[in-house]
C-alpha cells in the first residue's frame, strides 16, 4: 500500500491536512495569493498608460508588461476591464515599404525573370 495520498497519512481531508501543516511549520503555513511578494498595486493612471501603451505597441506585450511591473496576462486583464474583450489588443503595424532603391532592384529583377520565361 502506497501512502503518497492524504489518507495514506491519516488524514480525513485537505483542511485537516493544511491545519496539520500549519502546526508544524507555521511560518509556511499562510500564503498570500495574487500578488508577487514586494509588488505594489498601480495606480489607474498606470494601469491606463500601459493599456494605450498595449494597444499602440510597437514591442511585444510581455516588454510592456515586464516595463509596468507586471504580467502579460495582467496587462491583459486591465486592458479588457478599460476597453472591453472586443476591442484588439494592438493596432495593426503598418508595414514598412522596402526602401525605393530595394524596390527599384526587385522592380529591375522582376522584369529579368519576364523576359527569361519570355524566351522559353
């Protein structure tokens, strides 16, 4: 018989299991949840900079997210309660156009490969 479950040890459940844990080590027996420990809570206007900041990006949003001292699922999460779930996360980047000298050569290569398939 393996004891690896709670009532391998005695236990009838997990709230006897965590009050036996906590007589024992109680130092590790409270746990804070939802916050990382020293993290401070952003105020609104953070929390607003970084939504446009989100939604104007020209970076990843976990660089934003690690810039305003949170997760990506966080920002996230602010950016739904300011501006809803349809609203897109990011605006679409404009592509860059390739530089008119780079445009000219592949204009150049494109006629070339014409006039191969021309004379075939």
């Amino acid at each position: 018989m393996c004891c690896y479950d709670l009532e391998g040890f005695g236990l009838p459940n997990r709230g006897t299991f965590a009050k036996w844990i906590e007589g024992l080590c109680p130092e590790i027996g409270k746990r804070i949840v939802g916050r990382v420990a020293g993290s401070v809570p952003k105020s609104r206007e953070a929390r607003q900079a970084a939504v446009i900041e989100l939604c104007t990006r020209d970076e990843s949003a976990s660089m934003i997210a690690q810039r305003a001292g949170v997760s990506t699922p966080l920002l996230y999460n602010w950016k739904n309660q300011q501006l809803g779930r349809e609203v897109s996360a990011s605006m679409k980047r404009p592509k860059k156009p390739a530089p008119n000298l780079e445009r000219a050569e592949l204009e150049q290569r494109v006629e070339s490969l014409r006039r191969d398939i021309g004379k075939l």
